[in-house]
C-alpha cells in the first residue's frame, strides 16, 4: 500500500509500505478516505519532534481520520465491514492507575497515532486499530465532518474541563483548528460572549463566520484592551490554543480574578513561564489540557445534532501525492489555510 512518509526534516515522501493485518480477535482493517494535518504532525515535519517524543526517520505521521471498515477480527461486533467510522487515535491500556481514575489521556502505556515510540500514523491507505477506536458514524455525518471529529473532541474537552455557563464570557487566543473547535463547542454549551484573537486575517474572516461574539487581531490594535472595553471585570475563561508566551501573557490580562486559563496550544519551546504577581493575586486556576480522553464519541454526536457545523475550518484539499505541498502550506500559515484535508 502507499503511504506519505516523513523521511526527513521538511521532507514528506509516498512510498509503498507494507499492508497491515488483522491479528487479534478485536482489531478492525480501516481504509482510511481523509486525514487532517494537525499542527503537531507539522511540529514533526519541521523539527523532527515535540518535547521528548523524537521521531526516528522515516516515520508516518498523522492522527485525524476517517475511514472505511475493509476487514474485521472474529470477536468485533461493534461495526462491520463497509461501516464508515471515525477512529479515535488514543487506544489506552485500561489497567494503570491513570485509567482507573479515569485519565485514560494520560494513560501510562498509551499507544496514539502517529506518535514516535507509539505508533505510526494513518497518512497510509490503510491502518489496523482495536475495535473500541472505531467509532460508526452510521450516515450522520460526512467523511470531512469525521476527520473534524477528532480537534472538535479536543475543545470537547476543554470545555468540560473549563465548566461554562450561559453566565460565561470566554476569549480564545488562536482561531486554529483548535482555537475554532474551542470556540464551537463553547457555543453549544451556551456561553453568553466569545471573544477570539487571531493574527492572520483569512483566520479572523473565518472566526467571524463561526460566529464569535467579536474577532481582533493583535496585529492592527491591542486586543487586551479591546476585549476589557467591552468586558471591564474581566473574562471568565480565557483558552490559550495558539501555543505561544505571548498569548499565555494576554490570556493572564483578560482573566478577572477567581479566572481560568486553559492551556491548550502546544508550545514549541521547552519551557514557557507565567507572571506570577499576577496569577497569585488574582487568583488564576491553570489547567493544562492532554488531548481528548475519550469526547470523540460526543464531538460526533454533536455534529450528527446539528449543534456544532464544522466545515467551515476546511479551507484546503490536497490528494496525497501532494503531501509535501500541504504540509509546507500548513507549516507556513499560507493562504489563510485553517485545517487542510488530505483524500487517501
């Protein structure tokens, strides 16, 4: 089978890989119609790593996808053979003790996706995944809606994590995938404003039509004060999705006291560092968020409602021989891409 291959910094190939196989009882043969290019998967094409996780060449990258069931193991009952699923790209042990407390997105033995030392990737015409990650769409929603699933499944969670109301104000600091899946699923919950910042101005035109309750860029005026002009007590909940000091800093500026700032976007340095007069007195709860644990099901579930309508993030589509093209565009925030989609 072929697949896209990352055989070097910056440099991603097709070549023909072997095909994969159902072993065990509950694996599940997917051939995969669409994959997203995350902004992880381009922290690897650009520095061969995220943090400790180093990528040894030649690697397949790539986390968000949907799929076909091509095959099934004897045991599976769950889905079955021209299913079109989502796959949830996490496949916890079940046993440490951070899934028994329910952490299974910190799972001591987990195995994601398109992860070094984990797992390769699905930018390949056909993956193998256990039963449990293959969740059936059933006709509800489409192929690309399925490959969203999985950012959406990230500000699925950081919602939860975040507990809003329909007496919440929130700002989100990055209109990327992330910063928008945030800024969709705090809609459905109801939140009473959202504010979003963003520097590139295709992405403000998007988040405008996404619906925030205000856009700014921090490149034409100081969206701190932009926001506290409308907001003078400040903002509840501010989501830093862009990964960057900056954005960590206003976030900190936005929350009032007693405020959340929601960590999100990853950062490319190693450390990044917070003022502490100002989290102290105003009292600042930081809550770092690690994927998805398992809101894939719901991020699906709230598309197929109608409650959150996705593909307005799809602003590029690439074939997979085109591989190299999409992930200099992505890496280079080129014609205002938002989420490119690669059709296996």
């Amino acid at each position: 089978m072929r697949a896209a291959v990352l055989a070097g910094v910056r440099r991603m190939v097709v070549r023909e890989v072997p095909d994969p196989k159902v072993e065990k009882d509950t694996d599940v043969l997917l051939k995969i119609e669409k994959v997203g290019v995350c902004g992880s998967d381009v922290h690897y094409f650009e520095t061969g790593r995220i943090g400790s996780q180093v990528v040894q060449f030649p690697f397949i990258v790539g986390h968000e996808c949907a799929a076909t069931v091509a095959a099934v193991g004897k045991a599976v009952r769950q889905v079955n053979v021209g299913d079109q699923v989502v796959v949830e790209p996490a496949v916890p042990c079940h046993r440490c003790d951070q899934c028994n407390q329910g952490r299974e997105n910190t799972c001591f033995h987990m195995r994601f996706l398109g992860t070094p030392g984990q797992g390769d990737g699905c930018l390949s015409e056909f993956i193998v995944m256990p039963e449990e990650c293959c969740l059936p769409t059933r006709g509800g929603i489409t192929i690309e809606q399925g490959v969203l699933c999985e950012p959406l499944a990230i500000g699925v969670y950081s919602v939860k994590q975040a507990h809003l109301s329909q007496t919440t104000d929130v700002a989100i600091l990055g209109a990327g995938p992330i910063g928008l899946s945030c800024m969709v699923c705090a809609q459905a919950e109801g939140v009473r404003a959202c504010y979003l910042t963003e520097k590139i101005d295709e992405r403000v035109e998007t988040a405008k039509k996404g619906g925030a309750t205000w856009v700014g860029s921090p490149r034409e005026e100081d969206v701190v004060a932009a926001i506290l002009k409308q907001q003078p007590l400040g903002i509840d909940v501010a989501f830093e999705c862009a990964g960057q000091q900056e954005t960590i800093d206003q976030g900190i500026e936005l929350l009032k006291p007693g405020g959340k700032l929601m960590l999100v976007g990853i950062p490319r340095e190693d450390r990044v560092s917070f003022v502490i007069d100002k989290i102290r007195r105003k009292e600042i709860t930081i809550i770092n968020i690690r994927r998805q644990n398992r809101c894939t099901k719901k991020a699906i579930e709230l598309v197929a409602s109608g409650k959150i309508r996705p593909d307005f993030m799809v602003t590029h589509r690439f074939k997979l021989d085109q591989i190299q093209d999409a992930f200099e565009l992505v890496a280079g925030y080129r014609d205002g891409v938002v989420k490119a989609m690669i059709e296996m």
